[in-house]
C-alpha cells in the first residue's frame, strides 16, 4: 500500500510510488526510486515537502500526511465539544481554509507533491 510521508521523514529503504517531476515535466525521479540522501536533497532543492512511497506499512501515523478530508474530520472533532461563539467560529473557518486551500495547491503542483 502506497502511503504519502514528509519528506523529512524518507529513509533509504522507501521507494517511491509516484514519478516526481520538474516543472518543467522532465523526470527527476522515477517509480521505485530510493529515497537515498542524494534523492532528498534533490528533492528538497525543488521544494518538495512530500513524496508518495510503496509499501510503507511500518511508517508512524505521526510521519504520514494525511488528507484533506481526514485533516478536516479530525478539526470537526476537536471543535464538536466546545461551545459556539464567534471568535471560535471564526478560528474553525480560518482553519478549515487553510486545509482546503494547500489540499488545491498540492493537487496543482506539478510534481503531484505537496508544495507547502
């Protein structure tokens, strides 16, 4: 199963599950790729945040990112059990905009990689 991670967090055991390319649509590095020292820094040299690996089981849900929808539910969680007042509601509105928004900036960015 394919897992999405920070980029901090690669090790050279991962492989890359998704081709990641420049923004000019050149390769940088292909399917299977491992995620070597030499990799990452390329890789944080184009800004790229996270990457998609294979098999990555054994990764910590604390290293992983998660989805949008799954940054959101947990927001609604942690708001469900506090009373409603404006400045509150205008802290959940501020956040839930700012997940949807870098979940559109990662869905445009031309490495198909988180970006910010």
């Amino acid at each position: 199963m394919a897992v999405r991670i920070h980029l901090q967090f690669a090790t050279p055991q991962m492989r890359l599950a998704r081709p990641i390319t420049d923004a000019g649509g050149r390769l940088v590095a292909g399917v299977g790729t491992s995620l070597s020292a030499g990799v990452v820094r390329v890789l944080r040299h184009m800004a790229v945040q996270a990457v998609l690996v294979e098999d990555a089981g054994d990764v910590p849900a604390w290293e992983r990112v998660h989805t949008a929808s799954d940054e959101l539910a947990a927001l609604r969680a942690r708001f469900a059990g506090e009373p409603t007042t404006a400045p509150l509601d205008e802290i959940y509105a501020a956040l839930a905009r700012r997940i949807e928004r870098r979940a559109a900036e990662q869905a445009a960015a031309p490495t198909g990689e988180a970006t910010s």
